[in-house]
C-alpha cells in the first residue's frame, strides 16, 4: 500500500466508524484541531486509564495530580517558555503564507533572492527567519492589558513542578518519588498536520520522577527501559519502534539527556513520547523566580537539596495515532478482503458484538439477555441483528472489537453460544452463562 493511502484509508475509517472527526467540520474545520467520536473517546480513555493504572495505582512511590491549565504568568518565565519556546518563521511577502524556516518544501536559503516559496512559487519573496513564540496567549479578566496576559499551557509538567512539595508534604513520600498527570496542553503550531500527530490542543500523559542528584542517570536509565516495554505490552510491533536519542542541537532548553521513542508511520519514524533528565533546571528556576524555598529535606541525612527530575512525557492523540496505524491491516479472509483494526483487546471501543444469527426463534432473547449481562459488568458491547452474520463481523472487525458472540440454533438445544476471535477467527463454543468471565479473563490485560 503506498504510505499516503495508509494516512488517507486511516482518517476516512476514523470518520466513517466514530473515532475522530474535524474540529468544527460544518464551518470548514478549523486547522489541526480534532473531536473524538463515540469509538474514538472510548480507545482515548482506555489508553489514559491503562497509563495511570501503570503510574499512579501499580506502584506506592507515584502520586497523581491535576493542575489547571491556565497558571500565573510567571510560571512561563521561570520555565523559559516565554523566551525560549520560539520556532523560527519566514514569510511570504507575496502570497503571505507563513513556513517553518526549516520547511522541506522551501528551495534555497529564506531572505536570499533564490529562495522560492513553497506555495505561490515566487522567488525572493521569502523573508529571512523571525522567532515566533508557540504559546497560546489569552487574557485573564475584563480588560485585555499585557498585565492581564495568561498562557495556555504549553505542557502539563510544570503544574507538578509547582506543586511538588504540595504533594511530597501530603502524601509523606521520600525521594525518590514521582508525580503522575493527564491533561490538555495547547501550542500554536506552525506546521501542524498529519492528522492527529501534530495538533494545536492535545492531551498529555506526564511523569516527573524526582530524584538525588547523582543519582538521575541510574532512573533515567530505568524510566527509558520502563516505557519502552509499557509500549511493547500494549501490542505495538517491536519492529516499528525504537530509541532516537537527542543530540546537541536537538535537546530541549532544559534538558542534559533526552530520548526519543519513535514509531515508524505510515509517514516515516516519528517521536511519540520522550524521556528527559531535566536535572534541577525547572525547580531552580522556579525557586529562583518565585523566591520560594522548593528543597527537599531527607529526613535520613537532614541533607537538603533541589532534586534532580526524570520526565516521561507521552502525548494521548499521538499514542492513539500510533495504536491506530499499528492495528489496521487488509487481509483476505475466505476468498474475501476485510478491514480490521487489530488493537489490544484492553483498548478497544467496544469488547464484543452480540448476534442472534436470525430474528426468530428466540435467538434475540438470549442475545439481549446475554448484551444486558455484559453491560451491567461495564463490558461494553454492541447488539446487532442487521445483516448476514458476515458482514456483522465486517462491521465490529473494522471497529477493532475483540469478540464476536452468536446466538444460534444450538444454542436453543444446549445453551451455548459461538465467540469468534477477531485476529485468529477461530471460534469455539460457550456456555451462555459463561460469556460474562470468559470476557472478563480474555480481556484482562
Ligand atoms: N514536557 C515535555 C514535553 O512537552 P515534548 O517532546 O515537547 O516534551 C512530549 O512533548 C510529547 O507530547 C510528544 O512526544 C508528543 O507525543 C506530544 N506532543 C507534543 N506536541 C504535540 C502536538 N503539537 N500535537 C500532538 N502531540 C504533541
């Protein structure tokens, strides 16, 4: 398959089955901003849930927060945000598009006069870079002054920051501990695109691991083997994945040593989480800017310090993105082409569809019966009775359901039902009263 028609086959699934529609589509869409539809908010929750299970409820040394988006200006400063989150801009001064100076598509050096644009195609109409600062900017109250001036976040990481000891005091951790959050973050992306890889409003998923200086290097080391296989459990092709590790010129502002994980799209090998030793920058900065005392006591050395932090920063719509291109494939089945979304069965929208193989005989009975046992476990599954059996399958493969149930004439006779397994197609018989832990136990992650 040529690797656009991938892109392409993946975002008209995406809108045709529920999981991710254009941000205002009525009105012509609005640029890089997307909504989640009823499939889609299902595999984006799950996804969150099965980060925070691993972060914050399967290990006694992480605490969870949530800290509000907008914070006081200031905070943008200590971080260097303010000065430092810039992207370098050129412009065209004839058909006024704005590129990234880095843009692939620009021929030649922007200000030069051979440089042509990438749009209109003019020559010498590029301007020379300009740095462009990638923060939302709103104002807080009735009066739009620069004094009023708040930013939406950037990133969720620096909500922890500044309530780090908040959460150390109240929750009696020591060092080495973390903080875990999900949240929205927003930047005024310049080039943004490729669906929901690179949008100007997505979700977060953070962790920054404080740590004694000294010791940084050792937890870097683990957090970078931790996520990596976090990824690998979730299903993701290990040959699709792999560490690219920041050089000189490409390390944030804040970081000594950083890795990327990237995943192998449809449109090449791209960063979806990274991992950061952000040393003691962001808390010096903040204690510094604040005036506040942000050390750590240790209470079995009474030595105090400003702890070291390793981040692992994973965005939720790029992970979709990424679970998504991974579990589509076209396969032909029984002299038949499918569609099927191949996701973990612990992400999946919908666990199972239930099939009465006809409208009759009592098959819709037991079928709603056995759907209503299901959602009462929270298990959500989907009825249906429309269609031949195999295009019913058609349709819950192309949604990624795990499991197909079929009520059918044998199990008038002996109370069993058929579960078919979307990825072998292998089917066996179970008792009907059954269904509920055989789902339970298969889905269990
Ligand atoms: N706190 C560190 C930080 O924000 P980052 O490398 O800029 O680091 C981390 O971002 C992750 O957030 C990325 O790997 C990606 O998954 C996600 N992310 C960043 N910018 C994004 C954007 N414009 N659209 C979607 N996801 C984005």
């Amino acid at each position: 398959m040529a690797q656009s028609s991938v892109m392409d086959k993946l975002v008209s699934l995406a809108k045709r089955r529920g999981f991710i529609f254009q941000s205002s589509e009525i009105y012509g869409g609005l640029g890089s901003v997307w909504d989640y539809g009823p499939l889609g908010v299902e595999l984006k929750r799950n996804l969150k849930d099965r980060w925070w299970r691993s972060m914050v409820y399967a290990r006694d040394d992480i605490e969870g927060v949530d800290a509000a988006i907008l914070m006081h200006p200031k905070v943008w400063e200590a971080s260097g945000h303010v000065a430092g989150f810039t992207d370098p801009l050129v412009d065209c001064r004839q058909c006024k598009n704005r590129f990234r100076a880095d843009d692939e598509r620009i021929k030649g050096t922007p200000g030069a006069p051979d440089a042509q644009c990438p749009v209109c195609g003019s020559k010498g109409t590029l301007t020379e870079p300009r740095m462009f600062n990638l923060m939302f900017k709103t104002f807080m109250g009735p009066v739009e002054e620069d004094a009023a001036i708040v930013y939406l976040r950037p990133e969720t990481a620096q909500g922890i920051y500044v309530n780090y000891l908040n959460v150390q005091q109240s929750s009696r951790q020591k060092i080495p501990f973390g903080i875990a959050q999900i949240g929205k973050a927003f930047r005024n992306e310049i080039t943004p695109g490729n669906f929901i890889f690179r949008t100007r409003e997505f979700e977060q998923m953070e962790m920054q691991f404080f740590v004694k200086p000294g010791e940084d290097e050792h937890w870097f080391e683990e957090w970078r083997a931790w996520r990596m296989q976090w990824h690998r459990d979730l299903g993701i092709r290990p040959e699709k994945l792999r560490f690219h590790q920041h050089g000189p010129d490409e390390l944030a502002h804040y970081a000594k040593d950083a890795y990327d994980i990237e995943y192998e799209f449809p449109f090449g090998w791209k960063e979806f989480e990274g991992i950061h030793n952000r040393t003691d920058f962001d808390l010096s900065r903040h204690q510094e800017h604040s005036g506040k005392k942000l050390e750590y006591l240790d209470p079995a050395t009474n030595e105090r310090f400003i702890p070291y932090v390793v981040e692992t920063s994973l965005g939720a719509d790029r992970l979709a993105l990424v679970v998504l291109a991974d579990a589509y494939r076209e396969e032909a089945v029984e002299g038949e082409s499918r569609v099927v979304l191949k996701l973990h069965p612990s992400i999946a929208p919908i666990k199972a569809g239930v099939f009465p193989l006809v409208k009759k005989d009592g098959m819709p009975e037991v079928a709603t019966r056995i759907a209503a046992d299901l959602r009462a476990r929270a298990i959500p599954v989907f009825y249906d009775d429309g269609g031949s059996i195999g295009r019913r399958y058609r349709r819950q493969d192309e949604a990624g359901t795990p499991f197909g149930i079929t009520v059918d004439g044998q199990t008038l006779d002996d109370g069993t039902v058929t579960v078919r397994d979307r990825d072998s197609l292998a089917q066996e018989r179970v008792a009907s009263d059954a269904v509920v832990t055989y789902l339970q136990d298969h889905l269990a992650t």
